[in-house]
C-alpha cells in the first residue's frame, strides 16, 4: 500500500519536472500569437497577440524580439500587411514575405497586369515547323508539284 502511493507521488512529481522543463526550454508563456503585421519595407514583423516586434538585427545576425521601436523605425515602418496564422517562428519564411508583400504592397496594379499578360503571352508554345507533306515548298525552295486530284478540282472550280 505504502509502495503504491510512493510510486504514485513520484510518478506525479516526474510529470511536474518535466512540464516545467519543457516550458523553460519552449519559452514557457512567450508562445507566438497567431496574428503578426509584417511591414516589409522595414523587414519589421509585429506579434498582435503578444504586443511585441520582431525585427533583423544585422550586427548579430539574428532575429529580436523588442516591446518597442525607436522613433526613426515606428516613422519608417511603411505600409502592413496581416498575416493569420504564420509559420512558426513568423520569420521563417521571411525571404519570401518580402518578396510576395514588396510587390503586393508597392508596386502599382498596372504593372502587375501588364507582367501577367507579358507572362502569360510567354507560356504559349512558339510553333515548330517541321517538314512534311503537307509543305508548299519543296526543301530546294521550289513550288511542289500539284497532284492528280489538285490539278482536276482546280479546273472544275475555276
């Protein structure tokens, strides 16, 4: 009996230590929300949820997390976007937030449906000649000789 509640008590005590140790190593409660403004002219995310910035800091070379911004970066942010529901960490597919939201963002919508067009003219297949019966022209440049069939419909049509 004394050995059950033993095993019970420690058993418990495992679970507890290793929630805890789990927590510590995850960050406990600095989980990433699940809305972030991403300013791509600044490369600057903003954690809605969490009410913190995430911004490059190129001296480390690493991402940091900041409750505030200097007054130059909050004047320089530019035009957000919302992004729901992001990867995790929000900056893992930053190369191409910026790429998609740059565009998205800044370039203007005449621009954009002029490219599409141009893209979409490109992607239809060029002809390729390939010589055959059905040539006007004999591979030496000269007219092909008229068939049977061809000389006798142009004299009755004609």
């Amino acid at each position: 009996m004394k050995t059950s509640k033993t095993i019970r008590l420690i058993s418990i005590a495992v679970v507890i230590a290793i929630t805890f140790h789990f927590q510590s190593c995850t960050g406990g409660n600095n989980a990433q929300g699940s809305k972030f403004y991403y300013y791509p002219k600044s490369n600057i995310y903003y954690d809605v949820d969490n009410k913190h910035y995430l911004a490059f800091n190129d001296s480390s070379n690493s991402w940091q997390s900041l409750d505030t911004l200097t007054r130059q970066q909050l004047v320089s942010l530019g035009k957000r976007i919302l992004i729901n529901h992001p990867a995790d960490p929000v900056y893992k597919n930053n190369d191409n937030d910026r790429m998609i939201y740059s565009v998205a963002l800044y370039v203007p919508p005449a621009v954009i449906h002029e490219k599409f067009i141009e893209d979409s003219l490109n992607s239809i297949p060029k002809p390729i000649y390939i010589p055959g019966e059905f040539d006007t022209e004999n591979p030496n440049g000269q007219p092909k000789k008229k068939g049977f069939l061809k000389k006798l419909f142009e004299n009755i049509f004609h």
